[in-house]
C-alpha cells in the first residue's frame, strides 16, 4: 500500500504550479504498530526535518508530546501514527494546499483513505487523535467518505456512517503552535480531549483497555509533558540522537540540508548555529580545498564528507541516502517494522 503512495511532485506542480512538497529527503509514512495491535491511531499534517531523517512520522517535538499524552491514556506500545502528507509542504498548510489534501478526487486524499480503513477495518483502533487544523480536515475527509458527517473543531461530536461502532474521534491543537508563545491553550486543549476520552470510558470501561504495566489515572492532573520515542518505533540504523523529547535538527544550505544538533545545541528553525554543538561554518577560500591531481572523484567525495562531518556535524542533503541505507542496497529485512 505504501508503494501505491501518489506522485506527490508531479501533483503538486500540476496542481499549484510550484514545488510544494519537500520530497528530496524520502517520504515518511508511518511510526507505530502495522500489525493490527493499534488501538489509537493518531493523524498529524506533515513530518519536519527530525521526520525526515528518522523516515517515521512525529519524531520530533510534536511527536514528543504526543508520546507523553499516549502513555497518560494508558498506552505505550498500542498506537500508530499517520499524516495527512507522508512528504513534507513548504511553508504553512495554506487554503491553496486544501484540495490536494481534502478533494475526495485528489490522489493523496484516496491514498490516505486506503491506510485509514486498513488500520481501522483491518486492525483494532478505538481511538482517533487529530493533531492540528489539517489532521482534523483529513479526519473528517474520511469520515465523510464513509457516509458520516463531522465537525473539524469537534469531531468527538461525528457520525461515523459505515465505521466501527468501537471508533471514537477527538482532535486537539498542535504543539507546534506554541513555539513562540504559551502552552496554556494547548494544555487546556488536551486536557478537554482526556475529558472525552474518560468519559467514554466511564460508559464502556472495556473500550480503550491499557497496554499491559501501564498505569492509568484520568482523574489526576495532566503534566503537559514531552516523552522521549521508544527506539522499537525507529528503523534499524537511525541516528540515537533522535526522538529523545525534542526536535533535534535544523534545515541549513537553503533549505537543501538537514544538521542535527549536539544536546548543547538549539532548534531555531533557521538553520544557523545556535549555541554550543551547532558550530557556524565560515566561507571557505576559494580553491582551499582542491582535490590532489589523479585522486579520483569518489575519494574526492569522500573526503569531502569527511571535513563536513567533523566540522559541521552529521549532514543529509537530498539525495544523500539516510542513516541505515546506502544508495542502491536493500532494505535490512531482518527488522520488521512495526512490531
């Protein structure tokens, strides 16, 4: 199914007339469990850098909070993780964006239906968690494609139409929005969705069961909190530094570049360096660095590399293959993901 994923680029430059998507990097389409053990299934917009190199959706801050929310439902193992977009957007999810992203006819809108029924019909998903604007648009988009009707601000409220009876919906502000400013709205935001979710517990106290040695108090106070993502959730190979409660990279050399960062290091959406870990790196002379006459072009790469990793840190431009792979090579098979 993920094979069958749209050709996002060629959409978007039909459609929009311009580069939309930040494919150079790979798609990313899933972090959870694929092997039906799912019970809450949650829907973001679109992964960042930290998503890009990880190649599993909310890894970075986002998904740090939304890891912390899981394991205060009682889950820390039973739950997968979707976008609207399994390649990243420029820019902000902006009204032009909409009908690639919620026309029932738009190829990325078939294609996501496809992932959701699988994981619902196919799986045992009791719980929908719409993460932002987007995510609860794609919500209803599916839910309206079933024969049911919703509310993008209040999709606990829906009708599923032809969906499991067992399915409830609840949708809560991004904690991307708080980058610059309070969390108060965003914690009270969640706060209000772990209302719904007890009360639906408290008229079928079978419908969302906790995963084995969770503990689970909906009553007590909800911390707004970030969780680091358990390394089972990551493919074989990916960089340790991710995933542990925070964003962990910048886009650098004009958006072309991911550079994670030390833990000394800051994430400021810029790309320059921000404090220790995140060294500048100065214009270098021109012709400084030529090559020796006769070394040929893969040594001369390769010792390019060589320079950028120890001055400048761990750096995947596009097309530059991910950590774990190799251009050309197989996936390890050894690792099932998901499970």
């Amino acid at each position: 199914m993920f094979a069958g994923t749209p050709n996002y680029r060629g959409l978007g430059r039909a459609v929009l007339g311009r580069e939309a998507f930040r494919w150079q990097h790979g798609p990313m389409f899933f972090r959870g469990r694929l092997d039906g053990s799912a019970r809450v299934l949650v829907v973001g917009q679109e992964g960042a850098q930290d998503e890009s190199l990880s190649h599993r959706s909310f890894t970075g801050g986002t998904g740090a909070r939304m890891q912390y929310l899981l394991r205060f439902l009682g889950l820390d193992r039973s739950y997968l993780f979707l976008n609207s977009f399994v390649y990243p957007i420029f820019g902000q999810y902006t009204p032009d964006l909409r009908p690639l992203a919620q026309d029932p006819r738009s190829p990325i809108v078939v294609h996501r239906n496809r992932i959701f029924d699988k994981a619902v019909a196919e799986g045992d998903v009791r719980l929908v968690i719409a993460v932002g604007r987007a995510a609860k648009e794609s919500v209803v988009t599916w839910i309206e494609a079933h024969g049911g009707t919703a509310q993008p601000e209040a999709l606990e409220t829906a009708s599923l139409g032809s969906l499991p009876n067992r399915l409830r919906a609840v949708g809560v502000l991004h904690p991307g929005s708080a980058a610059s400013g309070s969390t108060a709205a965003i914690k009270a935001d969640f706060v209000r969705a772990i209302g719904h979710v007890r009360d639906w517990l408290q008229a079928d106290p079978g419908w969302l069961p906790a995963d084995p040695g969770v503990a689970r108090d909906l009553t007590a106070p909800f911390p707004y909190s970030s969780l680091a993502i358990p390394f089972r959730d990551f493919p074989f190979g990916t960089c340790p530094r991710l995933g542990r409660g925070g964003t962990s990279s910048n886009r650098t050399d004009n958006q072309r570049a991911i550079r994670l960062f030390s833990e000394a290091g800051k994430y400021n959406a810029s790309g320059r360096a921000a404090a220790r870990g995140a060294r500048r790196v100065r214009p270098r002379p021109a012709g400084r660095h030529r090559a020796p006459v006769g070394r040929c072009r893969a040594r001369v790469r390769l010792a390019r590399l060589h320079r950028s990793w120890r001055r400048r840190g761990p750096v995947v431009r596009h097309g530059a293959g991910l950590p774990g792979t190799l251009p050309g090579t197989q996936p390890d098979r050894s690792c099932r993901p998901g499970v």
